[in-house]
C-alpha cells in the first residue's frame, strides 16, 4: 500500500532527528576524546615548565632571575592553553595555571646554596675595613670601654689614634691598680673573614686580644646581656714572647656549653711583638680557622665539637693583665702598647 503523504513527511522528520541526534553523539565523542590531547598538552607544559624552571636555577646560586624567566614562560604557557583548549570547564583551566604557580613560587629559603644547605638569613653581613687614619678613633664605628673589665677600669683615654695606627695602652698604676683599654665594634656580623695588622705589646705579663663576642642580643633592647655568648678568641700572652719565638692562644666559648681552647698554646717561629703581622680568622656555617699571614695555624669543626657559631657578633679588641694565667702583672707605672694599623672583614661569598 502506497504510504500517504502524512507518513512521509512523519517518517522524513524522524530521520532528521535521528541524523541530528547522530551528529550531536559523534560531536560530543569527539569532544570527550579530545580531552587526552589536551591532558597531554597540559602535562607536556607542566614538563616544560619544570624543566625550564630547574634550569634557571643554577646549582649554588639563589635564583634571582627565575622570577621573570617563569613569568614569561607562564604567559606563553597560559596564551596557548587557552588556544589549544578551547571548551574545556573552567575548573581545568585553573588546575593547570595553579601547577604552573606552584613550581614558580618556590620559597627562597628553599633553594639551597650547596646540596643539601640552606643559607641562614643572617649571613649577609656587610663588609668592613677601618684604616684608623682618622685624627681621633672614630666613636661612630667604636664604642670605647669606660667599665671595669678583668679586674681593672677602662678608659677611652687609653685608646687612641696616632699615626694611622690604634694605640691601646695598659698600664699597672702604682696609685689607681689596673688601667685597661678595650673597644668593640657597634655593628654586628656573622660569617666571614676577619683580619687585623697588629702588633701586641713587648713587655712581658699582658694579655692583647682580638675575639668575637655576643654578649647583647640587639634586637632585644630590654637586656643589654641576653646573648650567647659565643666567643672567638686570638690572644697574645706576651710573657710566651722571646727571641724569633712565641705562642698565642686560640678559644671558642658559648654560655653552658664546653669551651675549646689550644693547650698547649699555638707556637710560631718568630716574637709577634717585633713587627706588624696579619692576624685573624675565618668563621663558616661549619668550622672556625685561625691564621697568621695567609698561613692556618688552628682550625676548629662544629660537628666534632659542643659550640657551633650561629648568631650575629661584635668584634673586640683589648690588653689587660691576671697573675695566674697572664703571668702577670707588668712592672708598675709601664705603659704596655698594643698596636693595630687596620682591621677588615669579608663577607663570606655563597
């Protein structure tokens, strides 16, 4: 039987639905198998991303340059995503952006300055020379003892400037006892090398220094002895002095902790109060050494002993004298002279 035109134009109506429905099932397949190749795309860029972002940072270094490397790359990153993955939610978009962050955000502190050190914020100290040319001690820089110390009075009188060089001068007064001289830096430092020109007194029985000390914490101005009192010590007991020989003592100390100190004292082939040579000592994350015109004579490793160094310090300068251990005292109304042309200190370079 001939199907009327009804059936026809019923029929007809149905294939164009179904076709349509067709359409819509393979366009939306499509879509969905789409959806791998832009996961891969997506992955392929976090790969770059991370690759790019590890190569900026070199080994030893900070990455100073990996901020703008990897707004760059971000940029580039996000304008072809949104290219490529057109339609896909917005959910996806902002996965893949947050990755990206992610791995370009990476905290400084945990960038390493060596495998597997971290670099303490306190170790960018600031280099330091004073010369001492100056008609008088610079008191900006200095701050000049007037306390007693070691069993005798201090005085800025006794630590003066004359002839590019910084006079320190004790004295065994038959009327007022111990006169001592000390001066300490008003800045503070950490790791670095510290070297002075100096030439410890020649009279037998006075103790000359240059050490380290953090007896005031700075930051805190409702103490002015809440430090921890680490300490590095170069002394010179001039009563070890002869002739082209002599002995100098090296020490670490902290608060509560087991003091480490040469014994016996450290001998050199020549009398340190002849002549003007450098002196100083490098301090580290890990270890201390102590030197005398470029050449180690001591050296001191955290790990194998009770103190490590790892808060900010001054540095010190002073002459005094004590029976027992100095061999002291001088002979009375003497003027002992310690001199010291310059001292400087080098940040250590990470």
């Amino acid at each position: 039987m001939k199907p009327d035109m009804h059936t026809i134009i019923k029929n007809s109506l149905t294939a164009l639905s179904i076709a349509a429905m067709l359409t819509v099932i393979i366009t939306a397949c499509g879509g969905a198998y789409t959806a791998p190749d832009n996961a891969n795309t997506a992955a392929d860029s976090s790969s770059q991303s991370d690759s790019v972002l590890a190569g900026s940072i070199p080994e030893y270094h900070y990455p100073d340059s990996t901020g703008l490397q990897s707004e760059e790359l971000q940029g580039d990153m996000t304008d072809d995503a949104t290219a490529e993955n057109e339609g896909i939610n917005d959910d996806g978009e902002e996965e893949q952006d947050t990755a990206v962050t992610d791995e370009e955000t990476l905290p400084e502190e945990s960038v390493p300055d060596e495998p597997g050190e971290t670099v303490p914020e306190e170790s960018a100290s600031e280099s330091f020379r004073d010369d001492f040319d100056g008609p008088v001690l610079d008191t900006s820089v200095w701050q000049a003892a007037t306390w007693i110390e070691h069993g005798g009075q201090t005085g800025p009188e006794r630590c003066y400037v004359e002839d590019g060089q910084l006079h320190m001068i004790f004295r065994n007064d038959s009327e007022s006892g111990y006169l001592n001289a000390s001066v300490q830096t008003r800045d503070e430092f950490l790791y670095g090398t510290w070297k002075a020109r100096l030439k410890p007194s020649s009279t037998a029985g006075v103790l000359n220094s240059m050490f380290t000390i953090d007896w005031d914490d700075m930051d805190n101005s409702s103490s002015t002895s809440d430090g921890t009192k680490q300490e590095i010590d170069i002394e010179f007991l001039t009563a070890s002095f002869s002739e082209n020989a002599g002995e100098v003592h090296y020490a670490v100390h902290a608060e509560n902790k087991n003091s480490h100190n040469t014994n016996p004292d450290i001998p050199v082939n020549f009398n340190p109060s002849d002549d003007f040579h450098i002196w100083g000592f490098t301090i580290t994350p890990e270890k201390i050494e102590w030197f005398v015109d470029e050449t180690v004579l001591h050296s001191y490793v955290y790990s194998e002993n009770d103190i490590a160094v790892t808060g900010p310090y001054q540095l010190k300068f002073n002459v005094w004298t004590s029976v027992d251990w100095v061999n002291g005292p001088p002979e009375a109304d003497v003027d002992c002279v310690y001199l010291i042309d310059w001292v400087s200190f080098t940040p250590l370079s990470y």
